[in-house]
C-alpha cells in the first residue's frame, strides 16, 4: 500500500499546519518524509554563534546569558533585548511589544540560564549581528513539546535542525514529523531500491531510513541513513540516465568513417600539411572520436581541454572525417567574435583545403571545400551567400552563433554539430540545430573550464568525455594576482605594471561587467556577447550586500585609462557587443597589430579570442563572476612565449565565498581542479537540468564530487536494472520514483541535453 505518502497535508494536519508547510514547498505527507534535517544539534553542544552569516535563516541552540525590558525612546512601547551565547560569542535577540506587560510572557520564559532553540534571519543593528523576534523554544518545557518522549529526545538524543521559514520553525517542521512517523508503517513507504541490491549493499529499507533520519538516537545512525538516502537519489538518476542511454543507443545516425588508409582526401591532406606534429593526447581523443563518427549510432561526447590544448584542431579532423564522408559539419559559437574568429582559424589551418570552387582551392578534385560563416548581423548578401552554401553543400563546415538555428538556415546533409563553451546555449539552441539534419547528427561538445552541471553530468556518466590534458611546449604560464579595489597604491601599480607591458611590445585587456554605467546590472545584450556568468550581486556569494559600489562599465573605464599619467601616448580601445560587426573587427585589428595596444572589453574576449602578444589582463570586480568564467578570460593572456599576468580587482571581505573563489584562481590555473572546487563552493546545480532555468538542485542529500564512489556504484547497479527490464516493468515502485524526480520538462531535458 502506497497511499500514505501520496496523502496531502491538508487531510493529516489542521489546515493552519499544512498552510505553513505550504511554504517550504511540502505537499504531501511524501514531501514532508523528504524534507530531511539541515544538520543535527548536539543537545550538550551549543551552536558556533560566531559562524552565523548575515542574511542567513538559522535555528541555534544558545544559553540565555541575560535579559533587559526597557521603554522604547522614539515611540510608544516596549523592547526585551536577550543576549544568548554559546560560551565564546555572544548573540542579541530582540522583542518588540505594544507595552511591556505584553513582553511578559518571554520575559518570565528567557531568564538566564535557559537553554533552547532559536531561529530567524541574521541581521546587522550597528555593526552587530542579532535576530529579530525570532521564534524560540526552550528545553524541558511542556508546553512546545508534547508528550515525555518528547522531552526526552530534546534532551538526550540528536535535535535535527530543518530548512525552516517564517512562521514555521525547525521544531514545529520536527512536531510534525513525529506526528507522521508515529503512524507510517513499513507498508506505507515504497521503495525504488529493489531487494536484492539493497541486501548486496548492506542498506537498510527505506521506511527505516526515514526514521533514523528524522528521529535518530545517535548521529552514528542519522549518518547511516544519510548514507542510504544518498544511494537512493544516486540510483534513481542512474536508472533514469540509463533508459536514456539505452533509447539514444537504438536511434539512427548515419555513420561517416575515415576514408580507407592511401585514399585521397581532406582529412588526408589536412594532416600532410600540419607544420607541427599532433600531440599524443590529440591523435588518441582524435582516434576515439572517429571510431564513434563511424558507427550509425550517434555520438554525444564532451571534450575537454586546458585553454590552448589544441581542441580546434581535434574538432577540424573530426569535420574534415564527415566531409569526406559526403556530409557537413555546423560549429556553434556563443558569440559573434568568437564565431568569426573561428571561421578565420579554419580557413588558416585549412588553406587552400577550404577554398573550394575558387582559383584558389587545392588542385585536386574533391580535395577543397569551403568553411562559411553565419551570424546575425551579416548583411543581406552576405548571409544569403552563406545560407546557399550551407543549402547546396557546397560549405562542409558552416560556422556561427545562434543565427544557425533560424529556420531559414538549411544544410544539405548534416553529420556533425560541434558545440563550443556549450554552457553558453540553452538546451532548445542545440537541440534546434541538431534537428536540422536527416537523422540523428552526431554531437561533439567542447568547453574549456566545465561549468559545475558539466562536471556533474560527467561524473554521473551522462557524457561520454574525452580529455586534453597537454598544454603546447613554449608557454611561460600566468601569475594571478587579486587586488583590493579602492587601494590607491594597489590601482597606481597595477596600470604602472600595464605600461610595463606595453612598453615590451605586448598588449594588456581590461574587463568590465558592463557597457554604460548607467545600465542595468546584467546587461541585455545581443548575441550573447555582454552576458556574464554572473552572481548575485546581494547576495551572500558575491560576497557583498546592496550597498556595493556599482559595477564599472567599459565606456567610463576607457575615458578614466586615457586621462591617466601611466597610459600616457597609449591609444586605449574599447570593445563590446553593441558595437556594428565591421568596427569590432577593426578595434580587435588595431589591439592585435599593437596600434591600440591596451583593450578595454566587455566579457566579449572570454572565448575564443587568440591575441599570442597579450600578456596582461585586469578584471574589474572579479568577485561578480564564477571560478569557470574567471579562468576563461584568463586564458586570452599568455598564450605565447612570455609569461602573462591576471590581475583580480575586487572588494570581497575575507572568509565569504567570493573572496575563496579568487583565492583559488591565485593558487592554479588548472581548469579541472578549479572546475571542481566551483562544483563544491556553488553546488552542481539542477544535473536534471533545471540549472539552466534558474531553479535550486533537486539534490537533497547527495554531492558530486564527495560522492563520486557511491555515484559509480549507483551507475553499474542501475545499468543491470535497466538491462533486465528496460522499461521497468518488473520495478514499479523504480519507474515511479523516476516520474516524481524527472518532471516533464528535465525528462525532456534528458532526451536532448
């Protein structure tokens, strides 16, 4: 019998108490078993007061140190101010009453000595952290706890401390439960874990797992059942990721092997004329990827790669394959100028290769083709050129940004869609352009520093990924520095060193968060260009509050470079996404060539932009942006022979996570550890895809990178599962699982992503 948790709150607690668990999202008394516990108190251990964090919602157990009523000064009535400590710190919580006999019920309850829990919001009243009117409950009294047994387990045994809300505290989240678990019978709780795997793993079921979670006698067993749970939501997306894998495994792709060995053709010529020899880790990723080309199954694989570890040429023997083998390639970039500087990587690789039917194209018939580009500002002859070619196949490689995707844009016979920094798309973007070819086109993925849901989905094995470790020989590497802005001593050195720069010949980037200063925070932008990976900027990640200076915008910065006495002679430039596709071609022309050597840019330059003179880079408020984004504006310095240098501008306070974040990119440039550590300061977002919509991880208990082991056990018993009954038919209570975690929209996701 399964009805029990599919019962609403309505029918199992007065309508007040399923109101307020309402609010925390807890529908069902299934929700409700599901909202598991934050943290557990220990009832002989009170909590770090000094480890509260503004703006957070916590519940504390705290001994009252000492109580005050006194008259209010500026108005009618009275205010109890209660200072509770945990021995070391101490915390104010403050009451407001219309008079001070309406206090006194907390007055005659909060005496010195009392012991309880306390939760609400932490605030700031000159300069001290406090709560104010927060909720309470106080050991050994009756009145919040209902029965002895009660008494006992707040006094004795683990207190588990909820996500909680305004008008619903952790205790009464507690109450609640114990009301529930009290009545579930084993029956009443289906488990998706079938026996068997259960038993092999030593895992208890899961009706006894819910009561140790929410009613442990020891934090030994809270842990153990954790333990479960965590199996439990690993297993259910593997099952879900499993079918998923086994349904792309039955679709049709049409295959595109290599020409046979001694056959003339692109790929052939391309590699005969390579002026440097393809590294070890390039010809096995390279190898790998043309024996999944040539199979009439299609390829979903990632590849991965340090900034500059030769991605693009991996990708261009991949579409020279496809071309061979009678079909076309579309590379999607997430901007105009990364877009048009791949068109011009190709065409320089390929040479007379992608010259085909011109003068200039190779000699051979069959030997050339050509590489178009598409983007959205194209003019109306040019995009009508480029859209023929990509209609009659005469382009094998069409390169461009979203304007791929319109339905205009037709392809004579798709075989490849190569995505690059594919964090920048949505799931709808890709998934359009794959619909453009016959069948099932094979996918290749590139990103450079992965995006914590990357990472995830490769951990989870949703990716098939292949990874470029070797960075070319001849790089000196780059030093980070993160400087406090505002310091006028730090802001004179750091253009005094940009000079220093200019002055050997090289070039140096300024990056701002926006264009004008009088803009909207995040900027809307065309063609993607502007957008940065950004943070909230309030919010406690960012590291600052509401009261932060402005972000700096391009078009203010430029002005204050070219007054100042260090860039003095220096033409500085100015580039951003509302600039028309010819001036912003020009601008980069005069950065590249050392005309205007110094470049104030919006986050326009993180991909792609390959400048070998550039060796300075300054990030104005570097803590705005996430580890993956820092780490790919980074790479467009140093990428020749002298060494670069990263220059981190931002006023985060120490211990918040934006000033952790910029302490590691001063520690590495390792793109896959620092990939990690976002995954671990920023959690993984939604793996099921709801990241990309803006909402929270449906996660509960299970974390990527620590539980990567119990992921992988998950994955090979959910692939036997699937295995034995692929549409679950002989797991119900698994297939059900799965439709409540995967709404439409994420079981959609996981078809397309």
């Amino acid at each position: 019998m399964t009805e029990r948790v599919d019962e609403r709150l309505e029918r199992a607690f007065d309508k007040r108490t399923a109101t307020a668990l309402g609010k925390l999202g807890l529908q069902t008394v299934g929700d409700l078993l599901g909202h598991y516990p934050r943290r557990y108190a220990d009832p002989g251990a009170l909590t770090d007061i000094a480890a509260l964090e503004v703006g957070e919602h916590v519940t504390i157990l705290a001994r009252v140190e000492q109580a005050t009523v006194r008259p209010m000064r500026n108005r009618t009535g009275a205010l109890m101010e209660v200072v509770v400590t945990d021995g070391k710190s101490r915390l104010s919580l403050t009451f407001f009453g219309k008079h001070r006999g309406s206090l006194f019920n907390h007055e005659k309850r909060l005496v010195p000595g009392a012991k309880g829990l306390f939760t609400g919001t932490v605030g700031l009243y000159r300069g001290a952290r406090q709560l104010s009117h927060p909720d309470f409950t106080l050991m050994g009294e009756e009145s919040d706890l209902d029965s002895d047994e009660a008494l006992l387990e707040h006094a004795t045994k683990p207190i588990p401390i909820y996500p909680a809300a305004a008008g619903i505290p952790s205790w009464k989240i507690q109450g609640a439960l114990r009301v529930v678990l009290d009545t579930l019978a084993d029956g009443d709780v289906p488990d998706p874990v079938p026996d068997e795997i259960r038993e092999r793993r030593g895992l208890p079921a899961r009706a006894g797992a819910l009561r140790s979670l929410h009613r442990p006698a020891t934090l030994e067993e809270a842990y153990r059942a954790q333990h479960r749970m965590r199996f439990e939501e690993a297993f259910v997306l593997q099952a879900a990721l499993a079918q998923r894998r086994a349904r792309t495994a039955a679709e049709d792709a049409t295959a595109r092997p290599p020409l046979p060995a001694g056959t003339p053709g692109l790929l052939a010529d391309f590699d005969a004329s390579l002026p440097f020899v393809l590294t070890d880790g390039q010809r096995e990723v390279g190898d790998e990827i043309a024996g999944e080309l040539a199979s009439p199954r299609p390829m979903h694989r990632l590849l991965q790669g340090e900034v500059g570890s030769g991605k693009t040429v991996v990708a261009l023997r991949a579409m020279l394959q496809v071309v061979d083998a009678g079909g076309q390639a579309a590379l999607l970039a997430p901007t105009e100028v990364l877009a048009a500087q791949h068109a011009r990587t190709l065409r320089a690789l390929l040479g007379p290769l992608a010259e085909g039917g011109t003068l200039f194209g190779a000699e051979r018939t069959g030997a050339s083709t050509r590489v178009a580009l598409l983007t959205g500002s194209l003019g109306a002859k040019a995009r009508k050129e480029a859209l023929l070619q990509a209609a009659s196949g005469e382009a094998g490689i069409v390169v461009g940004t979203h304007a791929l995707l319109s339905e205009h844009v037709q392809f004579a016979d798709l075989g490849l869609v190569v995505v690059d920094e594919q964090h920048r798309f949505g799931v709808e973007q890709r998934d359009a352009l794959r619909a453009k070819g016959r069948v099932s086109p094979h996918l290749l993925v590139m990103t450079a520093t992965p995006i914590p849901r990357t990472v995830a989905m490769t951990v989870f094995g949703d990716l098939e990924t292949s990874s470029l470790t070797e960075v070319p020989a001849g790089r000196a590497g780059i030093t980070t520095v993160a400087v406090p802005a505002g310091n006028t001593r730090w802001t004179d050195r750091t253009w005094a060193r940009v000079r220093e720069e200019v002055d050997a010949g090289r070039r140096a980037y300024v990056v701002c968060a926006r264009i004008h200063p009088d803009e909207e925070t995040k900027p809307a932008a065309k063609d993607f260009d502007d957008v940065p990976e950004f943070l909230d900027p309030s919010g406690p990640e960012a590291g600052g509050g509401a009261d932060r200076p402005p972000l700096r915008a391009v078009l203010e910065v430029v002005e204050e470079l070219r007054a100042r006495p260090e860039l003095a002679g220096v033409e500085v430039g100015a580039l951003h996404g509302q600039l028309p596709p010819d001036e912003k071609e020009a601008v980069m022309a005069r950065f590249a060539s050392g005309e205007a050597p110094v470049l104030v840019a919006t986050t326009v330059v993180e991909v792609g932009v390959d400048v070998p003179e550039a060796t300075a880079m300054v990030i104005f408020d570097a803590d705005r942006f996430g580890i993956s984004q820092l780490h790919q504006l980074r790479g467009r310095v140093g990428r020749g022979t002298d060494p670069g240098l990263c220059l981190l501008v931002s006023d985060a306070e120490p211990g918040t996570p934006a000033f952790a974040r910029l302490e590691a990119m001063t520690q590495t440039t390792d793109g896959f550890k620092l990939a990690n550590l976002d995954l671990e300061l920023r959690s993984e977002g939604d793996v099921l895809g709801a990241a990309q919509s803006g909402r929270t991880s449906s996660l509960r208990l299970l974390r990527v990178v620590k539980d990567a082991g119990l992921i992988e056990e998950a994955r090979a018993a959910a692939t036997d599962v699937v295995r034995a009954s692929p549409d679950l038919t002989e797991f119900p209570e698994l297939a059900k699982a799965i439709r409540a975690q995967l709404d439409e929209d994420q079981e959609e996701f996981l078809e397309r992503a």
